[in-house]
C-alpha cells in the first residue's frame, strides 16, 4: 500500500504563503486551514522567501548586540577564572569534610 504524494500548484503554493504574510495567521492555524501538515507550509515560505509571522517557535539564542571587545572578554575570562578557583576550592573541602565524617561513622 503506497501513499500518493499529493501536488499542489504554483500558485496554490503562493496564495497559501501569502495568507501567512498578510493576515497575521500563524503558520499552524493556516496549514490547519488548508487541509496542510505545517512543514509543508513552512517549507513553502522558505521557497519563497517569507517570514513567518506570530510568536516564533524557538527562542532566539544569540545575542543581538554587537559582538564584545577584547577587553570585554578579557575581563570575563579573568571573573570565570576567579569563581573556577573558588569553586575548586568548595570541591576539595567537601572531599575532605567526607573523607573525616566517614572515617568517623565506622
């Protein structure tokens, strides 16, 4: 049992991708719409070069400043390494406050 790929038009395509552009849908509610599985429909705005519009699906996770100065990560570099050593130290009075209460408990 094969599953026929359906095929829609070009202009089909381009009327589905502009309902997104113009009427503030998001890209689900249109693909509901249509009868569409979202990927297709996305994978059409990306053919033609449409943004889709609402809230975005993921987070963005880069900055969108400027990158930083070399002095700048210098700085960050030199707190990061600060708080290591100081992190480090933690860790080895832990270990050593283990090491005395086990012995302790035996």
């Amino acid at each position: 049992m094969s599953v026929q790929r359906r095929v829609f038009p070009e202009s089909f395509k381009r009327e589905a991708v502009d309902r997104i552009a113009n009427s503030g849908l998001t890209a689900g509610a249109v693909a509901r719409e249509l009868g569409l599985h979202e990927t297709v429909l996305r994978r059409w705005m990306t053919q033609f070069g449409v943004q889709a519009t609402g809230t975005p699906r993921r987070p963005t996770t880069q900055a969108s400043s400027p990158s930083p100065s070399p002095s700048d990560l210098a700085a960050e570099v030199a707190r990061l390494r600060r708080e290591n050593g100081q992190f480090r130290m933690e860790r080895d009075i832990l270990k050593k406050a283990a090491l005395i209460f086990g012995a302790t408990s035996r």
